[in-house]
C-alpha cells in the first residue's frame, strides 16, 4: 500500500463532523460584523461550497476554520487537525521545482528526505504531473501551477482541504479540467472539501452541498442539497436548473442587503 493509499484509507473512519462551525461571528476591531451567529456542521467526506457576494465573509470564515484567525464569538472545530489551504494564487516559490515547492511542505512537516521525494513524485503524479517535476514556476501555465498548489497542500495530510477561489484567475476551459481533477481527487483521498466561491455554477458543478451566505454581515442563509450525480457537466441542464434557482436566491440576498455582487 502506497503512502497515499494509506492516506485515504484512515480518511474513511468518520468520527463526528469533520468541521464544526458553532454560533461563529466576527466583527474586526470596531468595525461592523462580518459574520454573525453563523453555525455549520461539514461531515467527513462532504464536499460543501460556500457562495455568496462579494464582501459576505465568505474567505473570512475559511480563514477561522483554517485557523488563521479567532473568531469574535463562538467556536471553530476541526477534530482531524489543522486542515490544508488552496488560495486563489498559487503562490509558489519560483527559485523551486515543481517537486521542491511539494517537497517544502513535507520537509517542515519532518519527513526525511529520501521519502519526501518519494512522495512528492506520488503527488505530483496524482494531480497529472508525473513529468514536471523538475520544471520551475515560469515553464508552468496557471492551471500547472494550481496542480502544483493543490499537490503541496494535499501534502500536509490534512483529511480537510479548504480551498478560497482557486480556479477564478483561470480560463474557462482549464477551469473545467480542473474541476474534474479535483472531483476525481477527492474521491480517491476521501477528502472532505470547503470551497469558497462566487460563481453558482462552479458552486453547483462541485460541490454535494450549497451554502448561501447573506451580505454584510454574513448568515447562512439558505442550504441546498445538490443530487445531481458525478461527474457533472457545467453546462448539464440539472447543473443550470439548479443554478438558476440559486442565483435568484443570491440576487434577492443582495437586493435586501443593499449590497453589489
């Protein structure tokens, strides 16, 4: 058994949510709340896409699971540990390989040096990078080095990958490549994914469940189980059915708030 498969077989044993949002606000020094009174239970395995406005606190919120912040008020849990964190750059280290930029974050987690680059190479190869290892960042394109990103942060063994944006800055098409890469991932490392957007579609392409956070400051306001089976299409009919109904939703949040998207 590889160490991945090691990795995703001790993902399968659940025991509780594998986060727990309790009554969470944030306000940031005296300023208005942020978030306010916001609770929610991510179980082991779920793939759950936050969606709202621009400005609702959705990458605030990411930010208190992922244990950057302390909430104002109430309560973060994630029982599995400090969980891993995609930011919409990649922000990769350009005097590094590929392999080097994984291997970094095996290295400060300890792992010595002949198995992290047996492990590196097992990532790399896992995100369809079997042969750019030994690439820098200029010789890769955006969608590699997302690949890449996803690769380091999937090297933390975190069973709970958080992700804010990663795939905004990307063209259209390498963005739906990359949603079938992470559907695929995820299943095989039975991840459990929180993934901040503000597109629906991507929203509703992804993820097994949706939740709307209202504007300024940001409550769940709505949750929507999306039973649409993988793989999914963007442009599928029950992916825009869905989304249709979402964005009237998130259009009416907006209007009552007096927010702009």
């Amino acid at each position: 058994m590889t160490l991945l498969q090691q990795h995703a077989e001790a993902a399968r044993t659940p025991s509780g949510p594998a986060v727990r949002i309790s009554s969470v606000t944030k306000r940031f020094g005296a300023g208005p709340l942020v978030l306010d009174d916001v609770s929610l239970d991510v179980a082991p395995g779920e793939f759950v896409c936050l969606l709202g406005a621009s400005g609702c606190g959705k990458s605030t919120l990411l930010n208190l699971v992922a244990d950057l912040d302390q909430p104002t008020s109430g309560t973060v849990e994630v029982p599995g540990g400090r969980p891993a964190l995609m930011f919409q750059e990649p922000a990769l280290f350009p005097w590094l390989t590929a392999a080097q930029n994984v291997e970094l974050a095996l290295r400060l987690k300890g792992v010595a040096k002949k198995e992290r680059r047996e492990r590196a190479g097992q990532l790399l190869e896992l995100v369809r990078l079997k042969d750019a290892g030994g690439k820098r960042v200029h010789e890769l394109s955006g969608g590699m080095r997302q690949r890449v990103a996803m690769a380091r942060a999937l090297a933390q063994d975190s069973h709970v990958l958080l992700m804010d944006e990663p795939f905004a800055a990307l063209d259209a098409i390498t963005r739906d490549v990359l949603h079938e890469e992470l559907v695929r991932i995820r299943e095989s490392q039975s991840l459990t994914v929180l993934f901040v957007t503000h597109n629906v579609r991507e929203a509703v392409r992804l993820g097994e469940r949706v939740v709307l956070l209202s504007s300024r400051p940001g409550r769940v306001a709505k949750e929507y189980a999306v039973d649409i089976e993988q793989p999914r299409r963007i442009e599928s009919p029950d992916v825009a059915r869905l989304s249709v109904e979402i964005t009237e939703d998130l259009r009416n949040e907006i209007r009552r708030h007096g927010g702009q998207s």
